[in-house]
C-alpha cells in the first residue's frame, strides 16, 4: 500500500508507543494541571504539529543530516533545552499575586500552540526515532524513491498520538480544576510546572546522537 508494508503492525504499535509517557505527554500534562484545559489542548496540538515537521524532514532526508552532524544536533538539543528552562524559569519566578497568575494562565492559544511547536521540533530525539521507527514499514525494495510512505506513516501517528494527547489534556485539566480556582494552589502548580520543564531540559541535554 504506496510503498508501506504491515500496516496493520505500525498502527498498533504507534498507538501502545502514544500511550508511553514521554516528554511530550509530561509537557502537556503540565501545561493543563497549571493553565488549564484550552491550554493543554493547544499544547496537544502544537506538539501534533511539531510531529507533521519532523515526518516532513525524515520524508524528505533533512533528518539524516541531523544524525550526521554532531554540531547540528547538539545545537538544535542546546536550543530546546535552553527553550524549556526558560519557559520554567519564567514560571518559577511569576509574581505571587492573582494579577500575575491570571496574566500566565491567560497567554494567547497562538502563543501556547507555538510554544508547543517549538518544544517538538526542537528536540532531535523525536528525529532519531522516526528516522529509526519508520523505515521499519516502509517497502524497500520496489525501486522508487518516494517520501509517501514516510508521509503517511508519520501521519498516521500524528493522528493516533494527537487524539491520545487531546485526551490527556482535557482528563488532566479536569481532574485539577479545583486546584487551578484556589489562589494558593495555582501559584504552587505553576512553580511545579516550572520545575518540570526545567526537569525536562536538562534530560534533553542528556540525549546522544546515534553513531
């Protein structure tokens, strides 16, 4: 089926693959503990969005320059970890009064889906994988050289892994809301988000390039 081979295989395999949490389901179960349910949601989907970059770039061989260039990739590993510290530190030292809180908790669903976007792409792990889970389904032998079944593998997880990370959100949102209302408590979810993301930072400095 266009040059993808045990469909049926990637499908289950991706879906138990979204239900393992990683950095991408803490992010956005921070983002919705501390700001709430729109804002996980459009962290979901800035994340999905980040996933359709890098099923672009493993389609079309920019990822394998990643892979071959250690400069390259500790810069771009160096950028998000500095990228997630400063989103924590940002929340770490928040003003502890209702204004301030209410302004963090309000930021622009643009700006959130960005910094969701920005978050993905800027991790080179999430290359790493697809550059080694994919090519796992893909026919190689049929003497055409095309970026289709990259395309369609990777949105294909793009789908299943969204819909698991909108879920995520709403439930995690849900589940907080009581916390969010009382003044006190936000500031602590907001100081522990922080905290997370800065966590999240320095275990991004940790990822190696494969050689």
């Amino acid at each position: 089926m266009l040059g993808v081979v045990h469909f049926e295989v990637f499908l289950v395999s991706a879906i138990l693959l979204n239900l393992t949490p990683g950095t991408d389901t803490m992010y956005i179960v921070s983002r919705s503990i501390s700001q709430g349910r729109m804002a996980g949601i459009y962290s979901a989907l800035g994340i999905s969005a980040g996933i359709v970059v890098h099923t672009l770039l493993a389609a079309f061989g920019l990822s394998v320059i990643l892979t071959q260039s250690a400069f390259l990739f500790s810069l771009i590993k160096v950028v998000g970890a500095i990228y997630l510290a400063y989103l924590g530190i940002k929340m770490l030292i928040a003003k502890n009064t209702i204004k301030e809180q209410q302004s963090l908790k309000k930021q622009s669903n643009k700006k959130i889906f960005l910094q969701g976007l920005v978050t993905n792409v800027t991790n080179p792990k999430v290359a790493l994988f697809f550059l080694a889970f994919l090519p796992q389904f893909i026919q190689t032998n049929s003497g055409v050289s095309t970026p289709i079944p990259f395309i369609l593998l990777g949105l294909t997880f793009t789908l299943t892994g969204g819909i698991w990370c909108l879920i995520t959100a709403y439930f995690s949102s849900m589940a907080t809301t009581k916390l969010r209302n009382n003044s006190k408590a936000s500031v602590v979810l907001n100081r522990l988000t922080g905290i997370v993301f800065i966590a999240m930072g320095i275990k991004l400095l940790q990822t190696k390039a494969v050689n």
